[in-house]
C-alpha cells in the first residue's frame, strides 16, 4: 500500500535521501522497492507496546531527520515518529495522538489507501502528484509458465479466509475446468497446515502443487511474475501478484474492495458474493454465521470464466 507513497516521494523531493521503517517478517520485500536508502526492521515482539515504539524511535535519533512521515493511524507509531527527534513529523489526524504531529490532516475518506497516503503528501506539500504507482522490482523468467495458476486461500483475519470445504470446491471446478493446468498452493510456513489440510481432500493430487512454507518474500514475487494468474482472498499475496504484473482474481469476503483491493486495475478482477444484507463488514471475525458466508457463496462458475478470460490474453 505504501509503494505509491515512496515513488511519489521521490518525485516531489527529488535527490532526498529516503529511510523506511517497516515490519521486520515484511523485510524481504523492502529489497524489491527501488529508490530506499536505509530499511529499519521492527518487531512488536521485541519492542512492545508504545514504550517498545518509543524505545525504538530514539535509536533513530542520531540521524537528525529533516522529516518524517507517519502513514499508520496507531499511537504507537505516532509516539515512534515524535522520539525520533525529526525537526517535522507528518501523520493523519487521531484522538490521542496527533498533537505529537507537527502537522496533522484529515483522512480523506472514500479513496483507496493508496491514495490516502499519497494524499496526505499531497496535502502537506501542496503538490499533485500525477504519476503514482504501486509495483515491485523482480528478476522477471524469460517467459511465463503458462499452465501455472497460484492460489491463496489464507488471511490474518477468519472473516477473510476461505472455508476449507470452500477451497476443496474450487480447486476441484478449477481442475475440472483446466485440465492440462498445474495449481500451486501458497502460504506462510504457520499457514502450511491450513493448506494440506484442503489439498489432502481435493480430487486430482497431480495437478496440485503445495509452496506453502517454501519461498521467502521475494522469491514468492519472482514466483508470481512467472506465473500465469493468482486467484487469492483478500490479503498480502493478492497485493504482491498486482504489484508485480501478475492478472489476479480477488475473492473478498470481509472487507471494502474500494479501500483496500489490489491497486493496479489492469489484469485485476474483484470478485463478492454480494447479496448479504452485511456486505460488506470491515470485521476479523464473522459472529453473525460462524464462518464466511460471504465467501463460502461465491459461484465457482464466475471464478472459473475470470480465469479463462485471463488465459486466453496474450500474457498466458
């Protein structure tokens, strides 16, 4: 989401030096974002809570920041941007927090997040920016392997996973419906049982590949850029396959396309259910079913005709 920020960063301060913070089990793809200068990994584990922010912050304080732009909404990120001493700290505004900001603005609403945080530059600058792009720097294969679909199921959040009797359907219509293709299952290495435990009960083993567990963030995009398309839920690997070029089918159950869906529109399809009174919720956990619903009533045939159009392009 913040790859649109740093290039507009780097556009609106040309030659400036740029320094990111970022999630330490997020640092691989930190080396696929061009134009970073320094990346500093932080843990939650090892820094915990806003004391743990705070503590952070000041180990940042003998580079002597001319600015310092805060894009989460947490007190505890804010806390970290004022302790490290920047002579200006930017962010959005938020109770609690914000008069730590030398300069704090409203969240535009209704933009995707993107948008929001190139907005917030645009907004403290008082430049436009018009060129503003999320995308990865990857080792691209020579050529596409043209019957290679990836598919993701997981997510953080329950309400954005696939129900594994869900899963099991779909790959089984994909594999009816694509007969001479291979589907490769991806995942973190905690989410590797999640995905056994929908291969063990699919149909045909042979046209299962199991990657759950098995590649670093960056060898996951270089393995995406030579895919044919990425059917996923609505998490981090649909976000990696769009920033790379990669077509991808989204599957969204909680959550807003409009916010948070994959950046790029070029060779993206969004896919929901549509017809639940609580569509759409912005919920980790769905209460009001269990599991969700949401999800589990997306039609097999609709995903099965996305991926057809995206096979029959000229990419695949």
């Amino acid at each position: 989401m913040a790859t649109a920020f740093i290039s507009s960063a780097k556009q609106v301060y040309p030659g400036a030096r740029i320094d990111v913070i970022i999630k330490k089990d997020l640092l691989g793809i930190a080396e696929l974002i061009e134009g970073l200068n320094v990346v500093y990994p932080f843990s939650k584990n090892e820094y915990r809570g806003v004391r743990g922010a705070y503590r952070f912050g000041r180990l940042l304080m003998h580079e002597k920041y001319d600015l310092f732009f805060n894009l989460p909404t947490s007190l505890s990120s804010v806390i970290m941007a004022w302790a490290t001493g920047a002579k200006k700290t930017v962010g959005f505004k938020k109770e609690g927090g914000s008069f730590l900001l030398t300069s704090a603005f409203d969240k535009t609403l209704g933009l995707h997040r993107a948008d929001q945080f190139v907005d917030l530059l645009e907004k403290y600058t008082g430049n436009t920016v018009h060129n503003r792009e999320v995308s990865l720097s990857v080792i691209r294969p020579e050529s596409v392997h043209k019957n290679r679909v990836l598919i993701n199921f997981n997510s953080e959040a329950s309400s954005r996973r696939m129900p594994p009797e869900k899963g099991v359907a779909i790959i089984n219509a994909l594999i009816g419906a694509f007969p001479d293709h291979l589907f490769t299952l991806l995942g973190s290495p905690k989410e590797s049982g999640f995905v056994e435990g929908i291969i063990e009960r699919a149909g045909k083993k042979d046209q299962i590949e199991n990657m759950a567990g098995k590649t670093s963030l960056a060898g996951l995009c270089n393995l995406m850029a030579g895919s044919a398309a990425l059917i996923s839920t609505d998490s981090g690997p649909a976000h990696l396959a769009n920033a790379v070029g990669t077509p991808v089918i989204v599957l969204f159950g909680a959550g807003d396309e409009n916010n948070t869906s994959p950046y790029n529109r070029h060779n993206l399809t969004v896919i929901r259910y549509g017809k639940l009174a609580c569509e759409p919720c912005l919920k980790n956990e769905c209460k009001l079913y269990g599991i969700p619903k949401c999800l589990q009533l997306i039609d097999d045939l609709q995903i099965i005709n996305s991926l057809k159009s995206f096979l029959s392009d000229k990419r695949a």
